[in-house]
C-alpha cells in the first residue's frame, strides 16, 4: 500500500498480514449461527428464572452484532491492535453475563473460544480462554456446598474443553499460517511471471533491434555507400566518357531498386530478393560482380566441391557474410588489386573465404566495427564461426564456416 493511503487502522499502529483465502468464512458463520440457536434452545428449556433466562438470552444475542460488526472485520483481515484485545474483552464478558445468569449458557463457549483464537495473538488467546473455561468453575465453587458437590464434574469439563480449545487455536494458527505463506508464494510466483514476461518482450525487441540493425548495415548501408560510389564515378567520367558515366548511372539505379526491394523484405523478415529463384554461389557472384563494376579490381568467384542446395537461414548468413566482407574490401582494401571469393561445400559445412590483396592491417591494433561484430552474431545463431586474419602488407582474409544442419538452420531461424 502506498504511503500517501493508510488507512486509519495503520496510522494508529495496527498491523495487516499477508491476505489468505476467505471463502471457507461462510463455514465458520454458519458454525456460529448453529451454536447461538443451540445456545438459546439450553437456556430456554433450562429450570432458571424467567428474568434470568431472558437476561442470559439477551447477552448471547448482543454477541451476534457485536461479531457482525466488530470482530469479522478483524478476524476475516488478519488486523493486530487494541481493537482487537477491545473486541475479546467484550467477548468474554458477555460469555461471562450468560453463564451468570444461565450456567447452562457456558455451551457459548463452543462459539467464542475459536472467536478468540481467530482475533488474538496465542499467547493473549489463551489467556483470555483460560479465563472463560474456569469462569464455570468458579460460579460452582462461589455456589455453597450444594454446588460444589457437582465440582467434579464442571472442572473436567472445563478442563477438557480448554485443551481442545488451545488444539484448535494451535490447528487454526496453523491453517491460516500455511494459508498466508501459500498466498505468499502465488504472489510471488504471479510477480515473476510477470518479471519474465517483462524481460521475454525486451528481449524480443532488443533482438529485432539488433536484426534490423545487422540488416540496415548489410543492406541499405552498403547500398547507399555503392549508390554514392557509383554517382561519384559517373561524375568523373561524364566528360571525358560519357557511356562509361552512363554505364556507372545506370548501375547505381539498379542498386538503387535493389535496396529497395531488400528494405521491404528484411522489414517483413522474409527471403532477400538476390536469394529468391537462385542459388547462394550466383547471389555471391552477383556482389562480386557488383565489386568489379564499382572499383574495377580483379575479382573472381570459385567453387570447391558439390553445389547443394542450403536452408535458407544458412544462405541468408552467407549472403550477409559475403556482403559485409565485400563491403570491407571496398572501404579499406586499400592498394588492392585482386579479390579471391571461394565457396566450398563439405558434408556437413560450409565454407566462405574472402580474401584480398591490400594493405592489411595488424589485428591487435585496429579494433573490430560493428560489420564485423554484426556477421559474427550474426554466424553464432546458427553455431557457425568467424576467422579472420590480416597482417601489414600481406592482405586480408574473412572466412565464415556454418554447419548445413537442417535443425540447426530451422532453430536459428525460429
């Protein structure tokens, strides 16, 4: 409960415990009711006094509001405070005006001894009942000797009806803490399932974050940084050679369309459209193709082993991988003049290697972009591996290695 609404109860220092269930309440109003009309039927066939019958009749009954009024409250809520000691005294005194004036009223006890257990501490609850089950007793001994003679028989009774009323104070204790700790643990149990559902839908939307990022980067961002390569192109040559301009124009259209085509599929996570009606050897060859016309390298395109068909998430990996790692070239292959692409096929792998003649660069220096940190998530989802490896002077070569798994690519891609 917020600070800013407490309810009096609290502000005066009364405690709430943990809610339990209280539908089984009904049962215990229905007990009560039982043992009031039982009650009354004693004390009315009793051999007292008229005016005594009545005035015991008349305390029982003021037990009924006083319950409905009062001590539901505080039993049904669990509620710990002076209203509560307020609520048993009164109790008990009514219980002790019906045995005055109706020993045989004392059967109430059967009514008020689970009250006091259900609205008391145990300590101050069987405090209150031992007072209740000898107060009988007490009448007897106070009777004279004609009524003690029945003393014997008033104080097992009292006796045996305090015991069973701490048992049943211990069992209701017991109950109401198993119930309470039972509440507790489907609170917590709701809590985190909520925590979860909580944490599922920021995971999926960290990962679909991360998709479109990977896909952005190996789509629109390499297109456009092409688009621009190819428009730079054309400038230079629209003088001196106009269909060579003409020629790099024309190309950047299609790139252009290309990139378009590839943000409404990524966007609905379908196929790329350089996969769809061909196979993952002519989508690379294509981005190879795409190098030589836009930089003019020497670049070539090879096979190793038997061309089979792949899932598609194992050739979308591929393809991205292909895209990134050409994309490098084009931006930091400097003095490059050749590009090696080979694709080999293995029982069970598939491996990609780019590799090309520039200026390299020392691994434990230059520290991976997020291209490169891209593919190898991107690889990791369907348990493939990245290796990359590049010396000053010697070149560099990307090598990507994915497992051909139907079950793996169906995992990755669910």
């Amino acid at each position: 409960m917020h600070e800013g609404h407490q309810t009096a109860g609290q502000r005066s220092g009364e405690q709430h415990e943990p809610g339990t269930r209280t539908g089984w309440f009904g049962l215990w109003d229905g007990f009560f009711a039982a043992s009031y009309l039982i009650t009354c039927v004693l004390l009315l066939t009793s051999d007292a006094p008229q005016a005594q019958r009545s005035i015991a009749i008349g305390a029982l009954t003021l037990i009924v509001p006083w319950y409905a009024g009062f001590g539901r409250h505080l039993m049904i809520n669990r509620v710990h405070g002076p209203r509560n000691l307020v609520f048993a005294f009164g109790l008990v005194l009514l219980f002790c005006g019906i045995t005055v004036f109706g020993f045989i009223g004392f059967f109430a006890l059967f009514a008020v001894a689970p009250m006091l257990i259900m609205s008391l501490p145990m300590r101050p609850a069987v405090a209150l009942l031992t007072v209740a089950n000898l107060f009988p007793v007490a009448m007897v001994w106070a009777g004279g000797d004609e009524a003690r003679a029945s003393l014997w028989v008033v104080v097992p009774i009292s006796l045996l009806s305090l015991t069973l009323s701490v048992l049943l104070g211990l069992w209701i204790k017991r109950v109401t803490r198993q119930s309470r700790e039972r509440a507790q643990l489907i609170e917590e149990l709701r809590r985190s399932r909520e925590r979860v559902a909580r944490l599922s839908r920021e995971a999926g939307i960290s990962a679909e974050r991360e998709r479109l990022a990977r896909e952005i980067h190996d789509t629109l961002a390499q297109s456009l940084t092409s688009i621009i390569s190819l428009v730079q192109a054309a400038e230079s040559k629209m003088r001196d050679a106009p269909d060579q301009a003409s020629g790099h124009l024309s190309r950047a259209g299609q790139v252009a369309r290309e990139s378009l085509a590839e943000a409404r599929e990524f966007v609905a996570a379908l196929t790329p459209p350089t996969l769809r009606g061909g196979s993952l050897v002519q989508a690379v060859r294509r981005q190879v193709d795409g190098l030589v016309t836009e930089t003019g390298l020497e670049a070539r395109t090879s096979i190793r082993g038997e061309e089979e068909p792949l899932p598609m998430p194992v050739n979308v990996v591929l393809l991205r991988s292909a895209q990134e790692a050409i994309a490098n070239v084009r931006k930091h292959a400097k003095r490059a003049r050749t590009v090696d692409v080979l694709v080999t096929f293995e029982e069970d792998t598939v491996r990609l290697l780019i590799r090309d003649d520039g200026a390299g660069f020392a691994q434990d220096v230059v520290r991976e972009g997020y291209g490169l940190r891209g593919m190898r998530a991107r690889v990791a989802e369907i348990n493939g591996t990245v290796t990359v490896s590049s010396s000053p002077g010697e070149g560099t070569a990307v090598e990507v290695s994915v497992p051909t798994a139907v079950e793996m690519a169906e995992a990755a891609g669910a």
